[in-house]
C-alpha cells in the first residue's frame, strides 16, 4: 500500500502532461535533429559493410557498383581543363562499354552545349548509340526546375536535344538534406502535373535498367513501400522519399599517408584510368601505361587470352566527382568516423541508394502509432516507480531502465541484443589481456556487426528518453516543492544571502521576486587570496575559520561602504558588483577605490597578524566594467540575485590573471576609460584570457591621484622605467627593453610586471617572433 495514495495519481497525471507536451514537441520537429544524430552513432557502432574496416561477409569487388572519380589525379592527368570536351565522355562510354559494364550512370549534368569542341556532342550521342547497341544503357542526370518567374513554373532540366536523340536513359538528380544538413534520405521520383508524369531518379532508373524491366512496368505505391517492376522500395516518412542504408564512410576518405589508404567502401577508379588505353594520351607519359587495356573484350590481350577479369563488368557504374572545387560533396552518417572526417561525393550517395535496392537493404521505422504508444508505455512505467520508490532508487531504477530502452532501440537496428554488454565488457574487464584472450577463444565479439540486409529496424530514442526522464525529474521537484510548502517562509530569512539592499528593494517591489532580469552596465570585482589552499593546509579548521571571517569581514565591509554588493562567497574568493541593485554613475571609480582600499587594509593587518603568528595573505583583486544580465537567475522557488555574461566572465579571468603578471589588482580596458585621471594605472599587456579569443587590454592599479598614494613600494621612478621597457618591448627593441626592465628591478626588485617582460624580452631576442608577431600573449 502506498504510503501516500495520491502519489501515484499526481505522478501519473505529471507524466501525462508531459506525454502531451512532447507529442506537440514532435509536432514541431523540434526534437529531429538530436534524433537524427542518434541514427548517425547507429550507422558509425554498426560500422562498414565493406571496404578496409569493412564487418560483414561482403567485399567491396562482390558489390554491384562500381565508381568513376573525377578526382585529384585525374585533374591532373586529364589534358583539358574542366569542363571536359564532351569527346572525353565519348571515350569514357566507349571504354566502359568495351571493359563489360552493364550500365554506365552519369551524376554529371549535360545542359548546355560543348563549348570546347564543335562535334563533342555528337560524338558523345554516338558512343551512347554504340554503347546501347552492344547492352550497355548509359544513364544521364536531368533535375527537376521549379522558377515561378517561369511558364511553365515546374519543368525537367534534361540534357540538350543532340544527345537526347541518342535516346538515353534519363534520372532525376535531387538533394533532400535533413534540417541539419545531412544527407540520409534519397529521392526516389517526381512528379510534374503538367505531364501527368512521373520521372525517376537517377539511382532507380539505374536499377530498373540493370534488372532490364521495361518503363513501363507499373508504378505505384502505399503507406510502406513504392512498387515498381520487381522492387518493393521501403520508404521513410514520405511515399518517395527512401531512408539511404550506407554502407561505410566515403570511398575516398581515410586516414592520410601511405599506411592508411582510402576507407574503399565501393571499388573506385579515377577518370583518368577509365581513359587511359591506346588511343587517350595522358599528360605524363611515365603514368600512360594504357590501363584499361587489360580488360577489354574485344582487345588485343583478349584475343591472345592475357586480358584481365575487368572491374567494370557486369557492374553498374557511377560516374561523378569528388573534386572541392566543384562542391558536390555531402555530409553522411559516417561524416566523423574512426577519428577522420571526410565529405561522400555526391555520386557515392547514388551509388549506396543503387546497391541498397539491389541488396534489398531496407532500414524498416516504425510506425507513428508505435511511436506513441512507446513513448506513453515508457513514461507510465516511471510514473509508477517514482511513485512507489524513494527518490534515490528510482532515479537509479531509472536509468536502469533508460539504458534498457536505448540497448533496445539501438539493438534492433544492428540485430544485436547484447552489443551494450560486450561494450561495457570491452571498456572495463576486457582490457585485461589474460581476460581478453579467453573471451576471444570463446567467440566473443566486441564491435557491432552489419545485420543481414533488410532485417535492421530504425525506433526513435530523444523522445521516450526525454520521457522518462522528464516524468522522473518533474515528479522528484513536485514532491520537493510539495515538502517546501508544509514550512513557513520567514521573510528576514532574505537577509542572511541578500544585501540588505536587495531586500529592501525587493521588498518594495515584490514582482521583482520573479525570474529574469535586466540589462545593465556596471562593474563587477572579483577577488581571491593568493596560495589560499597552501594556508589552509596549515591552520586548524576552527583558526582557519576565524582567520577567514575577519578577513572576509573587512573586505565586505569596504565594499559595502562605496555602495557595492555582495554578490556571492566561495571559500576565500569574493564576488562584488559596483552600479547594483540602484544604477550609479561613477560604479568603476566605487570599485577601483575599494580595491586600492582592501589593499591598504590588508597591509595594515599584517603586522596584527604576524604578532598572532597568523600567516600574511596577499589578495588579488580583478576588475571590469560592462554591460551584464543582472537580476534573479534560478527556479521559481529557489534563486539568487546576481550579474551573468561576458563581462562577468573577463572579471573573473583579470582576477587570476595576476598570478601571471605578479600583480595583485588588474582592471580591463572599459575600466580604465571610465576612471582616466582619477587613478595611478599602468599598461600591462594585450591578453587574450583563457575561454576567450579576442585580446584584451589589461592594466595595474596602481593608487590614487588625489592622496598620491601608491601601492606595493611602486614609484614613478619605476613606473616609466617600466614604461620605457614596454614602448621598447612592442617595437621589437628587445635589447633596450632588457636594459629598461633591469633598471625597473633595481629600484624595486619584487616589480612583477618588468621581471616578465625581461623574461619574454631575452626569449625573444634569442628566438625572435615572426614577422605578423602582434605582441599579444594568450594564456592557457
């Protein structure tokens, strides 16, 4: 019996609010890019079907197609600059045609007319003539055009009528890129309504001619699938649109040099070999060997009985480009795979939809009504456990059970149910050699394999995880919020973590209790006592508590007294803001006083504390003015008054930037144009802090004009010493700058700032900085 019988209805009634949100979440494809991503890690554990790190029974010479590369070395091998004549693809289909290739698909679009010679095109329409005559279909791209300048508005971009005359085969070329700008579906058809026709892609025209079943088989389609001759395409969450079932990364891609070599998921030639035969010169005569001589049927090496088993025959062949320049590159699944990243050539992606139908390798969804019903089962079984189990055991119960749907959800996608417990095998026990051999002797796998075609099954995994986690987290802070509500706020409690400042204003404006805030310029300090830990080692816990409270104490007590707040303490480190809760004009004079105040302090302190045998402290102090987000940041129940963004982040870094500079109060650029002529400053250097990159100009405080006060023994002597030494450093003199900065440590031999740049002076005059040195320094 449940301890609180309305438990479980509260947690169910939660989960089902969140049930409902995250099916209008979906509505809005707000969660299909993560989603997207997780298919992509399916893809990568699943690994390649073929090629070098290929994990099934297949190899890349068994597949049905085969890749013809305008690539790098045909670039420059090829003795015509792109575009190619079209006498090149004349020769190109002739070749192929003579090597055996069953059909020859071109990704390439033949629009306009050859510019480069006057009979290319028909020299192109007729190898394709010759090529048909002799069973070889060639393949050309058309795309469809949709221009509402237009009338039509919708029309086929075909090749030019010279070689549409050869009647060849033509597919549609379209790209249908994923919100994130992956390529993982593919195109199947299109349809203009002003022809009442359907033209075909380019890889299913490719399909249907290498099966040789006529054009005119029957077309047609229902809620799985699109019927056409033999093949029973799947498709994915559109009638014509297909989920691509990569078989690896890019052929091309791979680790670089030559212990790597390319990744070779599908055979692939370069142009330049396709062309290179007794009749094609190639630019360099060392490489002309007139390769594509072994494989021709009707060659002279075939008559002799010394031609090779050609590539090409038999085989589907695509030809295309992976050349940069010509930007028919896209981002797969297997983008970033075994640590390398590589673009797939446009053609390859035709290429894997063509051996994908041919394989019958469909990834099969489920459906919508699946979908949801896993979603609700998932979030009411955590429902349940919230409401029986102690927060702690049913967050565990949990993630228990998250990891279960994701073992599941990635499970049937390879067809392998227990690929997660010989991972954690791998990663934890199985790197003990001993227990890694025996695993092995006993068959055990440790990588994923590709499942038998056709059989993997793609189920969604963000929305059912955000489910269960969801109903978990909402119903933990329900029954939270439900225990804060049975005790009594008491209203002065804000004064024990608010300024009495805030407090008095909030409690003037009650609706400032909300969350959110403003945006405001003002200056924030930050401050941190140099080698606290080192101290802290040393001293009792109940000396260092009092120790670390008077310190605290007088520090919070100068702050206040130029009207600043205590924002927050963490340890020793202190974090103030000048100009809130009420705007002032002159917040980064309030702050550069109190810093110089601190320090005056402390150095007073000193001398009580040695008589105690307390240790000296030195604090540093870091200051910046800016424009912040300040007001109430945290749930509605729990916050805390406090200034964000970027501005709060350089304090921070300026504070512990003087370990670098051996200074103890640093102030940015915006600092030091707000109180110019009020205050001894002086130029530090152009730094780019740490989490940032654009540089800085940081600067020392040094004291105050109006009582001449200066701190830390600083001198003017020794401040344009100083100032020499730096004008000196930033025209590259480093010699003069050395001399400079030695002078600056004999009038004061602890000047941290002119022992650093002595330091980088004699390092550069030793190994001088490159020419577009820009002299500023980035710390790590």
């Amino acid at each position: 019996m449940l301890k609180h019988p309305s438990r479980l209805g509260i947690s169910i009634a939660v989960g089902l609010l969140i049930f409902v949100a995250l099916l209008l979440v979906r509505s809005f494809h707000l969660l299909d890019t993560l989603e997207l991503k997780t298919l992509d890690y399916r893809y990568v554990l699943r690994g390649p079907y073929t090629g070098m790190l290929g994990r099934s029974d297949l190899s890349n010479e068994s597949l049905d197609v085969v890749l013809v590369d305008i690539d790098d070395e045909s670039h420059r091998l090829i003795p015509h600059r792109l575009p190619y004549p079209r006498d090149i693809w004349a020769t190109a289909v002739d070749n192929l045609t003579r090597a055996g290739a069953e059909v020859i698909v071109f990704d390439l679009e033949f629009d306009s007319e050859d510019d480069k010679s006057r009979h290319g095109d028909s020299l192109f329409a007729a190898s394709i003539r010759r090529a048909q005559n002799q069973g070889t279909e060639v393949v050309l791209a058309a795309k469809m055009v949709q221009q509402p300048t237009q009338v039509p508005s919708k029309y086929v971009q075909g090749p030019i009528p010279t070689l549409q005359a050869a009647n060849p085969d033509i597919g549609l070329v379209a790209e249908l890129k994923d919100m994130d700008g992956f390529t993982r579906r593919y195109i199947l058809f299109d349809y203009l309504e002003r022809e009442d026709r359907v033209y075909l892609s380019l890889g299913l025209k490719a399909v249907a001619e290498y099966l040789e079943f006529p054009a005119s088989a029957e077309l047609h389609q229902d809620e799985e699938a699109l019927h056409f001759g033999p093949l029973d395409v799947r498709t994915f969450k559109h009638p014509g649109v297909m989920l691509i079932n990569y078989y690896g990364p890019p052929s091309h891609g791979g680790p670089p040099g030559a212990d790597g070599g390319p990744w070779m998921t599908f055979r692939r030639y370069p142009l330049s070999n396709v062309l290179d035969d007794a009749a094609f010169e190639l630019k360099e005569p060392r490489e002309d060997t007139n390769w594509m001589e072994m494989f021709y049927q009707d060659g002279m090496l075939a008559e002799f009985g010394f031609a090779g088993e050609s590539p090409f025959k038999d085989k589907i062949v695509v030809i295309g480009t992976s050349l940069d320049e010509l930007h028919d590159v896209k981002e797969t699944p297997f983008f970033q795979f075994a640590g390398y990243q590589h673009l797939m050539p446009g053609m390859e992606t035709h290429a894997n939809a063509i051996q994908q139908m041919l394989d019958k390798n469909y990834i099969h969804d489920a459906s919508e009504l699946t979908i949801v019903i896993v979603l609700l089962l998932m979030i009411l079984i955590t429902a349940v456990v919230v409401s029986v189990a102690k927060p702690l055991m049913g967050g565990i119960i949990t993630l228990v059970l998250g990891w279960l749907y994701v073992d599941i959800s990635f499970g049937v996608f390879f067809q392998d149910f227990f690929w997660s417990l010989n991972r954690i095998f791998y990663l934890t026990v199985g790197q003990i050699q001993p227990v890694a051999d025996v695993a092995t002797s006993l068959g055990l796998e440790y990588t994923v394999q590709p499942p038998a075609p056709g059989t993997s099954v793609y189920i969604p995994v963000v929305a059912p995880l955000l489910g269960i986690f969801l109903t978990y987290g909402a119903n933990v802070v329900y029954q939270y919020l439900a225990e804060l509500r049975e005790k009594r706020w008491i209203r002065d409690a804000f004064g024990h973590f608010l300024n009495p400042q805030v407090v008095e204003e909030l409690m003037d404006n009650p609706d400032k209790l909300s969350l959110g805030g403003e945006r405001r310029y003002l200056t924030v300090f930050f401050s941190d006592i140099q080698n606290f830990t080192t101290i802290s080692e040393k001293m009792a816990p109940e000396a260092l508590s009092e120790f670390l409270n008077e310190y605290l104490s007088e520090v919070t007590e100068i702050i206040l007294s130029y009207n600043g707040i205590i924002d927050k303490y963490e340890g020793d480190a202190v974090m103030a803001e000048f100009g809130a809760p009420l705007p002032t004009e002159n917040h980064a004079t309030q702050a550069c006083h109190a810093a110089i105040d601190i320090q005056k302090r402390l150095s007073e302190l000193q001398e009580q504390w040695r008589e105690k045998d307390l240790p000296e402290i030195w604090t540093r102090i870091g200051v910046n003015s800016g424009v912040v987000a300040l007001g109430n940041f945290g749930s509605k129940e729990v916050f805390d008054y406090t200034a964000m963004g970027d501005a709060v982040n350089l304090g921070a870094r300026l504070e512990a930037a003087n370990k670098q500079y051996g200074t103890y109060i640093m102030i940015s650029e915006s600092t030091r144009q707000e109180v110019e002529g009020e205050f001894t400053i002086r130029f530090l250097d152009s730094l780019v802090v740490k989490g940032k990159t654009e540089p800085v100009r940081v600067y020392e405080l040094v004291g105050r004009e109006e009582d001449g006060t200066l701190l830390f023994n600083r001198d003017h002597r020794l401040l344009n010493l100083y100032s020499s030494g730096i004008e000196h450093y930033f025209n590259r003199n480093w010699e003069a700058g050395i001399a400079a900065f030695e002078e600056a440590l004999q009038v004061n031999n602890s000047d941290g700032p002119s022992r650093v740049f002595l330091k980088r002076c004699r390092e550069y005059l030793e190994h001088p900085p490159p020419d577009d040195w820009d002299g500023v320094f980035r710390m790590n």
